[in-house]
C-alpha cells in the first residue's frame, strides 16, 4: 500500500501562485502514472492534472490549462504541482494519488484557499 502525503497548500490571493508537493512511501512509483485530484466544499471529486511515468507526458483539466503545471522526481518519489493565476474557484482541498486513483492510497490532502 501507498502512503500519499501532500503539503504546500495554504490561503493566498487572487491571482498569486502557490506550489504543491506530494511524497509517495511505502512504494516506488517512477513507472506509474500520478495525478492531482482536488475536492471543493459541496462539490464532487475532480481530475486536476496527471503526468505519464513513462515519457512524462501530461494532461490538465480545461479550468487550469496554462495556470497550473505538473512535474515528478522519480529519484525521490514526489510529484508536484505549480499553479499560478490562482482563483477563488480553484479553492478546494488537494490530493495526489495514482492516476487512475486507488481508492486506499487517498492521503489527508492540502487546503488550498484563494481569497483576498
């Protein structure tokens, strides 16, 4: 089983940047293909991004397209997240997880909150 743990979350304004990390312990995974997920209050589940553990192709959900990008270090089990541009409608919590996700590697998250 795998332990997701994900920081960097955090409040910031409108139209600022935050940076998002997630570890993987308990299993390497440089040839598995991880994504961010994230959960805003009252809404379902959403695919943010995902990047490939073969040719580190990625892919992004439209609402973040161009403000957000995805990157892995295989040589320390971490894939990460920058966003930019943040809104107050990318408010949520933050997840990483396999992609497609297994629903027992789900980790506590990171909050993330835009709003001035």
């Amino acid at each position: 089983q795998v332990e997701f743990v994900e920081s960097g979350g955090g409040l910031v304004q409108p139209g600022g940047s935050l940076r998002l990390s997630c570890t993987a312990f308990g299993s390497t995974l440089d040839r598995d293909p991880l994504g961010w997920f994230r959960q805003a209050p009252g809404k379902e589940l959403e695919g943010v991004s995902c990047i490939s553990g073969v040719d580190g192709s990625t892919g992004y959900g439209d609402s973040v397209k161009g403000r957000f990008t995805i990157s892995r270090d295989n040589t320390k089990n971490t894939v990460s997240l920058e966003m930019n541009n943040l809104s107050p409608q990318d408010t949520a919590v933050y997840y990483c997880n396999q992609n497609p996700p297994l629903a027992s590697n789900w980790g506590q998250g990171t909050q993330v909150t835009v709003s001035s």
